[in-house]
C-alpha cells in the first residue's frame, strides 16, 4: 500500500513523497528511509520499495529539493540548500520514529543520496540504526576545489540559476569511456535498455542542474569525504555499500572500497559488495531482484 504525503521545508517550498508499507496490523521489522540520486525521482524506487514492504518494512521517500514536479527550477537548491536537504532527511526521519517507536531505521542513500547520507551520518548517525550507500564515490581534493572554483565562478558571473553545459560535461561527460558503442548518454546507468529508456523519457528526469547545484555539491562533498568529526557518534553502526563494478561514479570500485575502508578506521560496522559488470543504478540492473534480496538479507541481520 502507498500512501502520499508531504511536508514543508523550511517554510519555504512543500516536498511530496510515500510512504510505503503493508495492509496488516502485523508491527514491521523496521523502517527503511530512501534518499534518492540526482536528477531523478522517488517514484522510480517504486518496485525496491514495494519488495522490502512485502519483505515486513515500513518505507519513507520524499522528492528532494529542486527535484519532483513541485520542484521551483529542476536542479535548482535554493540559499543553503545542501544543508536544508539533510534537514529535510532528518525531520523524515524523526516522522519515522516517531510513527513507529522502537522500530530500527536505516537509511537507504543511492548517488547523490548517499553522499546526503554521509553528510547525515556526521551529524546525526546516532539517530538511525545503519544505512546503505548505493553507488557513491571518492573524490581527490584537488578535483573538489576545481569543481567549486569552476561552478563558483559561474554562479558569480551568470547568476545562481544558470546552466553551464561545460561544467555538467566536466561532471558526467566521460561516465560512458568504458561502454563499447553506447547507444545513448545515459548508459552507464544500467544494462537494461528498457531502465535507459524510461529515465531519457521522463522529464523530471536527466536535466542539467544550475551551476550552483554544483558549488552546493562540490563544497558538501569535500566536507564529507574529509572531515573526521563525528557529533554524538557510536561506534559500530552498520553500513553496507553497493555498488557496480562498472559504474563511473565509484570509480569501477575503487572510490567504493576507499569509503569502506575509511567508515572502518571510524568505527562503523562495514561490508562491500560489488556486482561484477554492473551499472550505476543496481536498484534498476538486469540482477536487480538479487540486489534486492541482498539488501533484505543485511537489514534482517540487524533487525
């Protein structure tokens, strides 16, 4: 059963999203709060959050801002809007837990998600019981400040809202390097033709974001790969990351291994799986039903 809902952000724009969970008075295992990627939509989490309510979890998702029709521009944050979204995560998760007291929560964080996630767990991490990072990353220094200089002079030069097909280029224009005769832009997200399709024909889907989504996401992400402050942390928290062993965004693995080991050194309880030859998006793969299984698998280990 899905059920809408939505909330205020910052007294400033209305997010809507579902929640998902069975048509029992049966008590659910857990909760499971996703937080969905770039350029895309809640809704296409639709069958992974079906399958882990049929599996005995209540789900939350909402539309992140300047993503989902109630979106202002597609792409576009807004002053602080970084910071407002892990806000916006952490009242998510306080609905959570409060509509369901007692009951573990875990966050599921895919791509842009997932570094939302991380953030999250430097602050907040005591609040949940484990997360899941779905195709995330590591990225050098170096590469971080170019990134923000770039896309800060941009945003000086044109204004917050501008688009800068240069700098998008420089974010995503080398992912499809290592797919033989790519068909379209966007194959590196999956193997499934049909999963390509759908995202190339959804219009709230794959658009270019303002340059100062980037100087956000540039400045947020040297903060959460770098910093080694933790508030209020406990040690050995669960977290369990995914991801293809062709996807661009981990760096074919490497930038996933690097984040594991570095949650290990922390404290965090953490386990890696790569999927041999797939994608950006596992949730959407050829093998998705396995992937789905195993994220059952290891949120029922600490249920």
């Amino acid at each position: 059963m899905k059920i809408p809902f939505s909330m205020h952000s910052f007294e400033e724009i209305e997010l809507s999203g579902y929640i998902w969970q069975q048509e029992t008075e049966n008590q659910p295992k857990g909760i499971v709060i996703i937080a969905h990627g770039m350029a895309e939509t809640i809704e296409r989490y639709e069958a992974f959050a079906e399958h882990l309510s049929e599996s005995g979890y209540v789900v939350y998702g909402i539309n992140q801002r300047g993503h989902g029709l109630n979106a202002e521009m597609l792409g576009y944050l807004g002053d602080d809007g970084w910071y407002k979204m892990k806000e916006d995560l952490k009242h998510v998760v306080d609905l959570a837990k409060t509509s369901y007291l007692g009951k573990p929560v875990f966050i599921f964080g895919h791509s842009m998600g997932s570094f939302l996630t991380r953030d999250f767990l430097l602050d907040y991490s005591y609040l949940i019981n484990g997360a899941i990072l779905s195709g995330t990353g590591f990225y050098s220094k170096p590469e971080l400040k170019l990134g923000q200089w770039l896309s800060k002079r941009d945003v000086l030069k044109f204004g917050d809202r501008h688009i800068s097909k240069f700098i998008d280029n420089i974010a995503f224009g080398k992912n499809n390097k290592k797919i033989k005769e790519p068909n379209t832009p966007f194959d590196w997200l999956s193997r499934d033709s049909d999963q390509v399709a759908a995202y190339i024909a959804d219009p709230l889907c794959g658009q270019i974001h303002p340059s100062s989504f980037f100087y956000l996401f540039f400045s947020a992400l040297e903060r959460i790969l770098y910093s080694s402050t933790f508030s209020n942390f406990e040690t050995k928290r669960p977290l369990f990351l995914i991801s293809g062993d062709m996807d661009p965004v981990g760096n074919y693995g490497k930038g996933v291994k690097k984040s594991a080991l570095r949650y290990k050194a922390i404290g965090f309880d953490t386990q890696v799986k790569l999927y041999k030859e797939g994608r950006h998006e596992m949730l959407n793969e050829i093998n998705r039903r396995d992937v789905f299984e195993d994220i059952i698998t290891w949120l029922n280990a600490y249920v």
